[in-house]
DNA sequence: CCCGTTCTGTGACTTTCCTCACAGACAGCA
DNA sequence: TGCTGTCTGTGAGGAAAGTCACAGAACGGG
C-alpha cells in the first residue's frame, strides 16, 4: 500500500503518471506495494516467473548475466525512475526472466500488479510513452554493448567504462572485471597500464582518473 | 497507398488489426503506402532517422552490427509478421538507428506514418500487446547473443547456429562469419573439424547437418 | 572450352585473453 | 601488535581467435 509520503516520492520520479486523474491513479496506486530490499540482495533470477511492475524509487539495480564458470558480465544499470524495463518484457512477453538482478544499494521499489500496469498503459499516453522509449534505450543499450564485446578489445571497453564513471572511482578490479565479463587479473594489467601512461592513478579500492581524453581517444580507436 | 490485395495480406500476418473497427482501420492504412525492396538493399543504416513505422508483408530483413575492420554481426532477423521493432524504437525513442538492415530477399511491407502507429497502440490494445511482445522478445534475444558472444567459444555458437537452419543449409561461410561476428578462416576451420567428427558433410554453398544432437550437445556444453 | 570470379582449404604467425599460482600490501579487529 | 581476510601485482604458460598469404576447386558466362 502506498503511503502518502512514498507516493509523492513515486510522482516525482513518475511525474508523467500526473497527467492521470487522480482518482483513477489513486485507484491504481493504492494497489501498488513498497518494498525495500538491503543492497545485495538478488531481486530477480534466471528462469523465474514475474509478479508485478516495479517502479524505482531510489537506489539501484544491477541487472547481469553470468556464465557457467563464474564470470559475470552487466548488462545495464536501473536508477530511480528508471522502471525495471526487464520486468516489463516478462510481464508483456509472458516469458521468465533471462538474466539476474541484484540491488547494488538500499533499494526502494513500488510493485505494481500486472493488472494495474496494463491498465496504467492503455489510459496514460505519457506513461505508455515512457515505457516505450525506456524500451527503446535499453534496446539501443544492448545493441550497443553486443558490439562492444564482439567488436572491441577490453582496453578499451575498460577506458570508456572508466571515463563513464564519476571520480574518482571507488572499486576493486573484481567489480571492473564483473562489469566488462572479463577477470580481476587482466583488468589490474589493464590498469597498470593505463597508470604507466599516466591516465590514472591506482589505490585501494580506488582509481583516480587524471586524462580523460586520453582515455576517451583510447575507446574509440 | 494500400490496395484490396495487400490490405489483406496484411492484416493476415496482422491478425490483431482486424479488431479495430472497419472504418478506423481504413483510415490509418490507407495513410500506409507499400514499398517493394529488392534483395540486397540496404534498408536503414547507422545514424539515420527513421521516417516511418514497417509491417513486413513478405520476405526478410536481416539487422547487423558492422566492425571498423570489416566485420559483421548479424543482430537478428525480421520476417513477415514481426515488424522491425528496431524502428519502432527509434520512433518512439526519438534516436536514429544504430544498426544496418539489409534486405536479405525481396521484400515487401507496408510502411505507417508515425502518426498512424501511435494512434494504433493507443486504440488498439491487441496491437499494442502486440508490439510489446515482440520488445519483450528482442530484448531477450539480445539478453542472449551478449552472453553467448560474451562466453561461448565460437564452436560452440556455431553448431548452435547449424542446428538452427533448415537442413540442408546453402549458404557460404563468409556468411555464417557475418552471422556469428567473425572471419571466414576461422568458420571454415571449425566446420572442417565438424566433417572430420562425422557431423556434418561440406559442399560448395552447402552444408548437410547429419549429427544435430552431436551438434546440439556440443554447443550446450 | 577457356577465363575470371567466387568460394574454400591451409599453413605460419601474432595478439588477446584466460588460467593457475603465489606473494605482497593493506585494513580492521581482537 | 599480530592475525585474518580482502585486495592487488605479477609471472609463466596455454588456448582461442584473428591476420596474412596463397593455392586449388568449382562455377558461370562468353
């Protein structure tokens, strides 16, 4: 059930879903449930049904894949906002998940019933275009990612996910490597490198990025 | 414009059209106007906008990724009923492409005005469902070839690709390179191991799959 | 039937990335 | 202060895939 404090939190971060009256939202929301995960916690998995719509409204949602010796590779990020586009697939293309979702912080979520989503579809044009260019971005994502990996060395992926990140970054290598699909010890290469060129500075649990156009000219040979 | 004829090819590959009413229905098509593409045509490219919404109407169209060096991977590929979902994404996310469609046959669809495709996925909620599913599924589909280009070995994701196709399979191996986002040589090499294991019998533009659980638990390992 | 084009086979070499193994560095805590 | 667990650095070795170079085979049109 949501609260009037939570609900007015999801309406700044949803402020299409204003354009709704608001008797017919608050029929809608009121059916809706907030839930708080702890960071860590795997959200969703491999092969698992769907139960409703989540809408962000704070923290963050590292959505990944992983292969059968441990590697792991992310494929996108959700921020608060961001609605978890993969549930929408489930839920509208009625197939299990394909990938796992963990909460990377403190996570809050509104649940929406399949219902109220399809429901909040048909009657909010906003939303609905929402939802589509959320589709849309993420499909652009990924098809910008299968090339990255089929096309483009982990040097250079590992620079433009340097120079993507706020600074100075606060990680380890293993966090890197999950991110790009790859392992700790080639990422530390990787950097060592980048360090000996002076585009970065090293330290534990941290990277100092110090040229950033270098870095940026690097991903895009 | 849409005539009789292919007005009811269309609306046999788009069943889900025939739920609006009459009158409405001919409205928005009759703002379509069909395009026969030839095979080989380059459809849409990188960085191009989108002018219109397609429904395929009969052959397919093949949407890659292309390396700076010359190679190629295939994305998926679309057929008669599935609509390039692609534009679609750049219709409703308001971004220029980021891939290549190529007309692998001659093609024929019916191409709507941006305007028509949303007054259809506002009004029409089959279609609508419609559209979302296949988001739901190309998504998926991604979701997969990153982690397969991200994990598998390349034997292994060409026996999965082997499997696929209709048997006996005319194509050349430049081809199945461009497919799988790698170079001739090497495809050559691993189907001539597969000869050699007794999976499959090569000829000029032809492979004859004779082992597919083989082939099958090979690329399932 | 000849000739050019396309397709295929193959060897040698290089690069990239992964794996394994282990050592040192650092942080936090008892 | 010492201990323990996590994080990082690094070398050796190997597997996978790409590159280069070229030769032979098959086909198709003139």
């Amino acid at each position: 059930m949501l609260t009037g404090e939570s609900k007015e939190h999801l309406l700044q971060h949803y402020p299409m879903l204003r354009e709704l009256p608001a008797a017919e939202r608050d029929a809608l929301l009121s059916a809706a449930n907030v839930m708080d995960i702890p960071a860590g916690t795997v959200i969703f998995d491999e092969n698992q049904p769907c139960q409703g719509f989540p809408l962000l409204l704070s923290g963050s949602v590292r959505v990944s894949k992983s292969s059968p010796n441990g590697r792991e590779l992310q494929l996108y990020r959700v921020g608060p906002g961001e609605s978890c586009i993969l549930t929408s697939s489930c839920l509208l293309g009625h197939s299990p998940y394909h990938a796992r979702g963990i909460a990377e912080r403190d996570t809050r979520m509104a649940v929406l019933a399949p219902t109220a989503f399809k429901t909040l579809i048909a009657t909010c044009e906003p939303f609905r275009d929402y939802i589509f260019a959320l589709f849309s971005e993420r499909l652009t994502d990924l098809m910008q990612l299968v090339s990255a990996v089929a096309f483009q060395k982990l040097d250079q992926r590992l620079a433009a996910l340097l120079v993507a990140k706020a600074n100075p970054i606060n990680t380890t290598h293993q966090a890197l490597a999950d991110e790009l699909g790859s392992v700790r010890e080639i990422v530390s290469r990787l950097l060592k490198n980048f360090a000996e060129q002076g585009w970065i500075r090293l330290g534990r649990e941290q990277i100092e990025v110090i040229d950033v156009p270098a870095l940026q000219r690097y991903a895009a040979l």
